[in-house]
C-alpha cells in the first residue's frame, strides 16, 4: 500500500473538498503577506496541490480561484500595510534591521511602475513586498486592484499546473514506468539539495566574510597569544583573507561533523539505522530502465576517469612552473588516497548485503570526486569574476552528488559511507585550500587550466562508462532468494508464503501475483508462441524512445519493463487483443525463494494492457485494472500444463499454480 500519511491526506481532501479548498487558500494567503512570504514553501504545496487535481482528488477550478483569491487578499493585506504605517515602515523590525528586504522592492516598482505588481507576482524575494511599497508611495487602490487580481490569477494557474499535469499523466505512465518516475526524480531532488546547499552556503559567506573577518580581527586583540594565529589566517592585507576565512570555518564546522559521525559509527558498532532505511528504500526503487544511468554515473568516480583529469592538469601546471599549485594538487590526491585508505582498515564498517567486496567505509569513489573536484575549484575560482567563482564549486557539489546517489541506489555502500566520505573529501580539501590560499598569491590564466581538466573528465566518463556499465551491473545483480520450500509443500500451500502482489508501496504498481511457475520457462514460451503469443526482448531506452513516435504501428510499439525485488522480467509474453490498441501481457520473474530440489521458481502477473495516448504526444501500452476474467484468458493459454488453482484469503486474488515438467 501507500505510505500511511499519503492515504490518510488523500482521503481527507477527497471527504472535505470544500477545507481543502481552505487549505490552498491559506497558503496562498501566507505566501503573499508581507514577510511571512519569506517563509511558506508556497511552490511545493501548490505543486502537490496541482497533483492532487491531475489525480482526481480536488477539483481544478475551485483550487485555482481558491489560491488566486487567497493571494489577491495576502497582496492586499500587503498593501494595507504598506498605505497604513507609510515610511515609517523602514523603521519597524524587521525592516529596520533587514532594509533590503524593502530595497528590493521599490527599486523594481520604480524601475518598472505597475508592471511591478505583475512581475514580482513570480520573483520569490520580492514578491511579499512589492504590493507594501505600493501602498507605501500612495498608489490609488483602483488602479492596485485590477493588476493584482490579474497576477494573482495567473501566479496560482502557474504554480497549479506543472502538478496538475503530472497528476493528470501519472495514471498513463506510472503504472509501467512507476520506479523509473522515483529514482529520477529522487536525483533531481537530491541534486537541486546539493546545488541548493553549496551556492547559499557560499553567498551567505559572501555576504558576511567582511563581518566575520572584523569579529576574528577584534577577538585577536582581546587574546593575543592565540589571536597571532588568526591574524596571520586572515590578515587584511592579503587579498584572498575573505576566502580564507570561509575554508577556515568551514573546516570547523567539517571536522566537527566528521568526528562526531565517526564516533556514532564506533559507539554503534555498525550501520545506523538510517543506513537501514535509505538502503531498503534505495532498493525497491531498481528498474531497469534506470540501471545503465545509474551505472554510468556511478563509474564517475572511478580512477580510469578522474586519472586522466588529473593528470593533464598536474601535466599543465608543471609546464606553466606553478610548482606550488601543482605541489599541492598532487599532495590533495596522493594523501587523500592514502588517508581514505587508513581510515577504511581502521574503521571495520560492515558492507551492505548487496555490496561486493572492494565497497567499504569511508566511499573511495565519493571521497576523491569531493577532493578532485572541490580542490579544483579552489585553484581556478579565485580566478573567476564576482558571482561566478562560485560556479566551479556547484559543478563539484553536483557531481559528487551525483556519484554518491548512484552508488547508494545499486546498495554499493550504507548512506554513512557516502556522508562519511564527502565530509571526509570536504575536510581535507579545505586543509590543502588553507594552505594553498595562504602561500600563492600569484594569479593565472585559468581558462586553459580549465578547460583542458573538464574536456578530459568529460572524455574520459564517456570512454569509460559505456565499458564499465555492464561489468557494474554485473557485480550489482540483486541477491538470491533466501527463502526455501519443500516442492511439495509449496505446491499444496507453500506458495501462500509469496506475495501477492508486485508493489505494496505504491497503489497504482499493485499488480496481482496470480502465477507461480515451477520449472524451466522454454516449455512455457514454446507453448505461448504456438498460440499466437511472442515473446519480447527486454526494451532498453532506445527502445523506450520509440513511444515518442505516435505514426509507429501498435505491434512494433514496445511494452515497456517492469521489475520485481530488483529483478527485470525473465520472460515477457504478449498476444494482440481484439483490437490494435489491446493487448495481453504475461511477465515472469524470478520468485523471492527457491524450491529445495533445485526445481527453478517464478512469480508473475497476466494483464490486459491498452494502448494510450497522454497529452497527445505519445503512445504507452498501460496496464488496466486486474479482473478475473482478463486473467483467465491467459490462463486458458497454458492449459496443456498441470496447474492447481487456489485464492489469497487476504488479498482475494486468485493465483495459478503449474509446473512445466512433469514431476519424476
């Protein structure tokens, strides 16, 4: 089933419509108020609002004039405000102690006169007080009123309709593509988290280097004997004491969490609980659509792709005579290797079951794409004008995001391996930066640095991922079946120990288990394919790619793959319906035990798919509703094998047994 809390929402928006309608109005509402806008995540519950009425659960146009009404009145308690305390609003907490928060706003009203209301309506950082100044320069209301209502309507259609598509096409896709739709959009999250962390951790030092810089100046001539120290890190004369300051407290802060991860580690004895949880989680997402991506982004970190990156760039500044750039380049990948490797045979961390060996604490792979990655970026971002020094260190962030969650979704490490060995990376990188920053102070011609590193990363990942995808996956095939059953015993009533059906976390990927099949699947499809049935190769994505093309006839159009407890279809069988957009469907997997006399066993579902068209822009074969007639149709295909027939108490599903061997 669904997680708890989404059903019990659902079901409480579906009996209350008219509260939810409440709901989308309230915030709304607190979204345009003037500085609590600041702070209501408006966005994602408007989209899952949108989502909610692409599913059916809320209805579209009282959602929208519900957030559109709601934020006509938060923009016109804005604007009350402002017309009622004037410029004396400067003065008020907390415009007094944050002006630019007004700043902000009546520099756009100024430079762009009513259209303002309108454009602020989608600019998060302005969009709570542009309706206060407003008020505060005396706009007449009847001239407020008209531009507001018109951005408010259109804000809340712009905010609903991205989830109302994706609820509208979630019926169409999920039920085939359900796992592929998590794991991309759990790498989109994760990644727009990481972008999100690295550049408002670097503004936030941006903005308050000079502040932190006089505190640490003060605190040293208030303790002499240690403040030298200080001095010497930040000392003003030195152009770049900004930046050191931000590795300085950084590594502070690093160490700290490094430390005290380590110590949870130790005092536990093994894997967090955590650990367990995103491990289990990480693991119901497997497809195979997603299995070459996640392949490929995991080979990232690999040293047939970061060594050639290294190299050119150690090659470079050696022939530019940057010895101490290179001095340290080098000394941040040779020591980072080494000490990553201490620390994994001191730390006696126990893998994941799924985990070959040469997979332990802390992640080698992670670990040297946050050093490689995050030190380059320190030698060239110094280089770089205003805001784009810090592009270098987002693409670092990024990546190693990148490798960790590929690494995390094939079970390759706990989520403590990966922390562990980005906060490690991050740790030491920032060490190598203080040093490197305090004692070069030579600029260089960055750009062919530059460039030469990426093109040659970005070579080498290609070069290698195509050659490395299949041995990983090779290495990552889903662990065997631990349970064992007595042949006979799961033929009488063993196979009740089975689920019943493919996914309990998701309601629309709940296909019934109706078939259990002990033996080899040859006869099965000899059997099938006499009877008009054919069996498909797994679709990978070029295939996949095919269901853009709506002109293509219903028989070459793929039926795209599904998976089982991290296993794709042994077998897929399909047969036409009775007409060009229906089709039967019967997929195999390997079952979640094994027979004790060695006796292959495979679980599966029979469907009745039907030809569909989301949007208008493509063809997908979708999965219909489960009825026992549907699966009798199938089942009447393998009547040539014994079979027995029996029904799951709990789930009402009735499920065929057969065997296609005889028994000796």
């Amino acid at each position: 089933m669904e997680p708890s809390w989404i059903e019990t929402v659902t079901a409480w928006i579906s009996g209350h419509p008219l509260a939810a309608g409440a709901l989308v109005f309230l915030v709304a509402f607190c979204d345009a108020v003037i500085v609590l806008g600041l702070v209501v995540p408006a966005l994602p519950l408007l989209f899952a609002v949108g989502a909610l009425i692409g599913l059916g659960h809320v209805s579209g146009p009282y959602a929208l004039a519900c957030a559109a009404l709601g934020a006509f009145v938060g923009d016109g308690m804005s604007f009350w405000v402002g017309r009622r305390w004037g410029t004396q609003l400067r003065t008020r907490w907390p415009f007094s102690r944050y002006p630019q928060w007004l700043e902000r706003g009546e520099t756009l009203f100024r430079r762009h006169g009513m259209k303002s209301i309108l454009i602020a309506r989608f600019v998060g950082a302005v969009r709570p007080f542009v309706p206060a100044i407003a008020g505060m320069l005396r706009l007449p209301v009847r001239r407020y009123v008209l531009p507001s209502a018109l951005a408010s309507l259109l804000w809340a259609a712009a905010f609903l309709l991205p989830g109302w598509l994706l609820g509208a096409s979630y019926e169409a896709v999920a039920a085939v593509a359900d796992r592929l739709a998590l794991v991309l959009g759990a790498l989109v999250v994760t990644v727009g988290l990481a972008w999100a962390g690295v550049l408002y951790t670097w503004r936030w030092f941006a903005a308050h280097a000079d502040q932190l810089l006089a505190r640490l100046l003060g605190w040293s001539r208030a303790h002499p004997r240690l403040g030298r120290y200080a001095v010497a890190l930040v000392d003003p004369n030195r152009p770049e004491s900004a930046s050191l300051l931000m590795l300085a407290v950084s590594l502070l802060a690093i160490s700290w969490i490094w430390f005290s991860l380590v110590a949870l580690l130790v005092a536990s004895g093994g894997p967090l609980g955590i650990d367990y949880s995103v491990h289990e989680f990480m693991g119901s997402l497997r497809t195979p659509l997603a299995d070459p991506l996640m392949a490929a982004l995991a080979s990232l970190g690999d040293a047939q792709v970061l060594g050639p990156a290294v190299l050119v760039a150690l090659a470079y500044l050696a022939w530019r005579r940057r010895w101490m750039a290179a001095t340290h380049w080098l000394a941040a990948v040779v020591f980072g290797l080494a000490l990553t490797a201490m620390l994994e045979a001191v730390i006696a961390m126990p893998r994941p079951p799924t985990a070959p060996p040469g997979f332990g604490f802390p992640s080698v792979a992670v670990t040297m794409m946050a050093v490689v990655f995050g030190f380059f970026a320190v030698l060239i971002a110094r280089e770089l004008p205003g805001r784009r020094r810090v592009w270098p260190y987002l693409l670092a962030g990024v990546l190693t995001t990148l490798v960790g969650f590929a690494r995390l979704y094939f079970g390759a490490h706990w989520v403590s391996d990966v922390v562990g060995g980005t906060v490690f990376g991050i740790g030491w990188l920032l060490i190598l930066g203080l040093a490197y920053r305090r004692h070069v102070a030579r600029s260089f011609w960055m750009r062919p640095l530059a460039i030469l590193f990426y093109a040659t990363f970005v070579t080498a990942a290609a070069w290698h991922a195509s050659r490395a995808s299949n041995v990983l996956l090779q290495r990552f095939v889903p662990a065997p079946a631990s349970l064992v059953l007595d042949s006979t015993e799961w033929w009488n009533n063993g196979w009740r120990r089975l689920p019943a059906l493919r996914d309990d976390h998701g309601r629309r990927g709940r296909w019934p288990l109706d078939i259990q099949v002990a033996g080899s699947l040859s006869p099965l499809r000899r059997t099938l394919e006499a009877q008009g049935w054919r069996a498909q190769p797994q679709a990978d994505w070029t295939a996949a790619l095919k269901l853009l093309d709506d002109t293509l006839p219903a028989d070459r159009q793929p039926v795209l793959p599904a998976s089982f407890d991290g296993h794709v279809e042994s077998l897929l069988m399909v047969r036409a319906g009775a007409t060009p957009d229906d089709r039967f469907a019967l997929r195999l997997w390997p079952a979640p035990a094994v027979l004790g006399d060695g006796t292959p066993l495979w679980i599966g579902t029979t469907q009745r798919l039907e030809r569909v068209h989301p949007f208008g822009t493509f063809a997908l074969w979708r999965p219909r509703p489960y009825t026992a007639g549907d699966a009798e149709a199938v089942f009447g295909a393998l009547a040539p094998f014994e079979q027995q027939r029996g029904l799951y108490d709990d789930e009402g599903v009735a499920v065929l047994r057969l065997r296609t061997t005889p028994r000796r």
